[in-house]
C-alpha cells in the first residue's frame, strides 16, 4: 500500500457535497461529489435535511479514498468548509434534527428582521457582529425553529438541543458526538457572535432569547478539534481544520495581504477582501467578517454576497429549460453581440449586498420582440458581473483605495466570457488561477497547517499559479451606459413581495 499522506477536504455547499483528496503540491488526487435535495416548502423559504446532508458528505468521503486506494492511514487531516448561516438544530442525545436544515437563503424571517430594525437595533448588531440584521444570518433561523418546532425552546433551556451552521453538525457527527465546536470564521455568520471579543455575545442572546447552552465552542480556523470516530473511514483521522467557504476560497487563493480580494461564482456570488487583523466598518452595505483564526491571530474581511448566481445558469437550464448544460451558456452568450437591452435581475430570495431588501424579487427587463433566447442567456451571465461590479465598488469606497488584487474562481469562472465581460465592466485586471476549486483547497490548507503537514503559509503562496489572465477592453462610455442600464433593472425590483401594498397600490 502506498505510503503517500494527503489532505482530505469536506466541502458541504449549497446543492452537493464533495471530497477531494490533495497533495503536499495542492493538487487534486481523489474527487467525489453529490447532490443532495433542495427543499421549498413555500416562495422565499429554502431548507435541506440534515441527514441528507451528513450521509452525502461520508459518502463521497468514502468515495473519494475508494478511487485513489487510499485509506485512513494515508489521511494526514481533514478540513471542512461548508455553506455558511445555514442553521441546524438537534437532540443532544439522539443526533436527530428536531427540524430541517434552514438553508441561507432562506427569507422566512424577514418580518421579525424588520421588527428589530423598527426598535433602533441596527448600530447596535453591527457594531458587535459586523452584520446586517437580515434574514441571511443563523441567529434569527434559529429563533425561528425555537418559536416553531413544538417544545423546541423548553427542550433548549433544559441542555437537551444543540445548534450549529453545518461544519459544526459535520464535526459533531463525524466525533460521534464528543466534539460541539465551529472555528471564528462560521461563527462570525450567526449575528451572535461579538467579532471584537471573539465571544457569544451576552446582550444578544439575550435579547433573542436564545439559550447559551446550545452554541458551540469557538475555535481557531486551523487546529486539532478531535479524530473522527474509526468506524466511518476506517481509522481515526484528525479534524484539523474549519472555515466557512467563502473565508476558505479566500485563504486557498493565497489572499494574505490587506487589500486582496477574490470573487467565488458559485451558486451566489462572494466577494472578500482581506483588510488584516483590525476589522474595517462599511459604509456601503458590505459586511465585516472574520477571514479566520490562525496562529494566534486572527484576520478580517469585508464581503460582500450576492445570493443567486450561477444558481441563475442553473434556473435557465432545469425550470425555463433554455439550456441544455451550464457549459451551452457560453456558447450561446458569444452568439450575439449584447442582450438588445435586456437585463435580468436574479432576485429570486431578495437583494443582498449592497442593497439588503429581502421584499426585491426576481426581474427581466427592457424585452422587446427582438429579445431571443441567446440575448437572455447572455443577459444572465452578464447578470454575474454586474452584481460583482457593485461588491467591488462599494469595496473599494470602504477600504478607501482601490482593490490590489482581484482574484476569480468557482465553476462559473471557467465561462471564458463571463470573465471578459467581468473585466471590461470593473476595468481591472482579472487571475483565474488553475486550481479553481479554491474553497476546498482553503479548508485542506488550515486543516494541514495544524498538523504541520505545510509548514506555512509561504508554502501555499508557491503552490498559487495563474491559469489565465483577463484584462479589460471596453470603451468607457460604453461602460457607462450598460452599468446605468444595469442600475435602473435593480431599482425596479426593490419592495416587490411587500405584504402590506393595499388593494389601491396595486391597481
């Protein structure tokens, strides 16, 4: 049996699970990946099922060290990363979810989001957790499954449920129960989560009426958290390492330095930029984040999140079925010159940043009888680059100078023309690196530098190559025209699921 040691990296996204095995030189060894069912139980509401979510993830676990032969002795650790704010609750003794999984996308409780912005509250969440009150966040799901699920708040105060986002339901399952922890980076999601102190904030708890025995202990991104139990993959392998995945694409792109930034396209759309141990307040509807816990220290991000991106390719293809595979998209977006004025707005949860208006609904506007199929395929994958463009704006207003380094990846990254047009509508300079599964490669960087397995962060800035470099090309008036076209189609999604419109409004 081979002797090689590699990383395993558990990557839980929003509609599949995958495992890829990687070596010392960041290469992809083993993939295995899954999908797993999308639940709506009504418009704006999105769950999963737990369960389905942790018998996926061991299987392709499982799957991935079948391909390559390889066993739990060749597994040096394993690092999760995961989508983030989505919110599980479950029976301490059991293991069973008490309710589904409440997806971040979700928008069930914007109504009592908008309550607590009606009481002042604003200054005094953002202050302490760096976000937005938005239905976005755990902390307000979670209240939500307590208020619901019959006997779930009694159950709670009594020590009987846990909570946690998914890398701390993955954890707990993987130890069989012996480890309740998630890292600084997922922590920082949840809107309870005091990103100064680095503690569960008291007040906010408090004022949610959210029992403190349900959270998780915090930890550092990267460090040992336990083993996983020897029957699921054969022996123990150390858990090494956690960060939520758009923190963990931005530490796989080699994101180290103050003023660099990456943008995943991935199901949303994430951008992050790096601004260093001292957390950066936005002006401009970004969100400040912790990037993640390592060495003692730990580093700062603003973000900025988009909530349909690709998803948008993937609506085109299984509900309007204009498209045969995400691939056709770029195909057919290069088979006209421009949308003949269409743009389509993907609010399809809401606006997040940097408008934040979870009432903003989906939206196709400027159709003429000129308007064909490939003019709205284009039309969805420019969609893309605009709502980066108004991330990276509202980035560089905050940070008070231009962004340094502008990093893509995620699957949508390899549509050649979404990247073009990407560079000609922010004017800047695009890298696409060749290892564009960043996200998974972020979590077996933290899980790898636990165990010594790198030895730091100079060895994944050489494991770093560009794949291909985008620079911009269009005439600015140009430029100008379509981005002006582009902010009247938002505009006119703003408030359009308001419940209280009366019967006059809407004639």
């Amino acid at each position: 049996m081979m002797k090689e040691k590699y990383i395993m990296a558990l990557d839980q996204g929003t509609t599949s699970a995958r495992c890829i095995l990687y070596d010392k030189k960041g290469r992809q060894i083993s993939v295995a990946q899954k999908e797993f069912r999308q639940i709506f139980p009504r418009a704006g509401w999105v769950e999963h099922d737990a369960m389905d979510i942790w018998s996926t993830q061991i299987g392709v676990a499982k799957e991935a060290m079948l391909k390559t032969g390889a066993t739990y002795e060749n597994i040096d650790a394993l690092g999760i990363t995961n989508q983030r704010e989505t919110t599980v609750v479950w029976d301490k003794t059991t293991g069973e979810p008490v309710y589904n999984a409440i997806v971040w996308q979700c928008r069930r409780t914007a109504d009592y989001c908008d309550e607590l912005k009606a009481r002042g509250l604003d200054d005094f969440f953002r202050k302490k957790t760096g976000l937005l009150i938005d239905p976005y966040f755990s902390a307000t799901k979670l209240r939500w499954i307590l208020e619901n699920v019959d006997g779930a708040y009694d159950r709670a105060r009594k020590g009987e449920l846990l909570f946690g986002t998914i890398e701390t339901w993955l954890i707990w399952k993987l130890t069989e129960g012996k480890v309740h922890v998630t890292d600084y980076s997922n922590a920082s999601r949840t809107m309870m989560f005091n990103i100064h102190d680095l503690e569960w904030d008291g007040e906010i708890l408090e004022l949610l009426d959210i029992p403190r025995c349900m959270l998780p202990e915090v930890r550092p991104s990267s460090m040992v958290y336990g083993e996983s139990d020897h029957k699921l993959l054969g022996g123990p392998v150390k858990i090494a390492g956690a960060a939520g995945d758009q923190q963990a694409a931005l530490f796989g792109q080699a994101c180290f330095n103050e003023g660099e930034a990456k943008n995943t396209y991935g199901t949303g759309g994430f951008m992050l930029v790096n601004t260093g141990e001292k957390p950066v307040e936005s002006r401009n509807g970004l969100i400040t984040t912790i990037a993640w816990g390592l060495d003692g220290k730990v580093n700062y991000a603003l973000e900025g999140s988009v909530f349909v991106s690709g998803a948008l390719i993937q609506w085109l293809r299984d509900e309007v079925k204009i498209l045969d595979n995400a691939a056709q998209s770029e195909e057919l977006a290069r088979s006209v010159p421009d949308t003949a004025g269409a743009y389509i707005v993907p609010a399809f949860t809401g606006l997040g940043a940097p408008y934040w208006d979870p009432y903003a609904r989906g939206a196709v506007t400027g159709l003429t009888r000129g308007v064909n199929r490939n003019h709205l395929v284009r039309a969805a994958v420019e969609s893309m680059a605009y709502q980066t463009y108004d991330l990276m704006n509202s980035m560089a207003e905050d940070i008070g100078e231009p962004i340094k380094a502008f990093k893509v990846d995620g699957g949508a990254c390899m549509n050649d023309f979404l990247l073009e047009f990407q560079a000609d509508i922010m004017n800047m300079t695009l890298y696409r690196p060749e290892c564009i599964e960043t996200t998974s490669l972020g979590a077996a960087y933290l899980a790898g530098l636990a165990t010594g397995y790198w030895e730091n962060t100079d060895d994944i800035i050489s494991n770093w190559q560009i794949d291909r470099t985008f620079s911009p090309h269009m005439d600015e008036a140009e430029r100008k025209k379509l981005l002006r076209g582009w902010h009247r189609a938002v505009r006119s999604t703003f408030g359009w699921s308001r419940q209280e419109m009366d019967d006059e409004e809407m004639v």
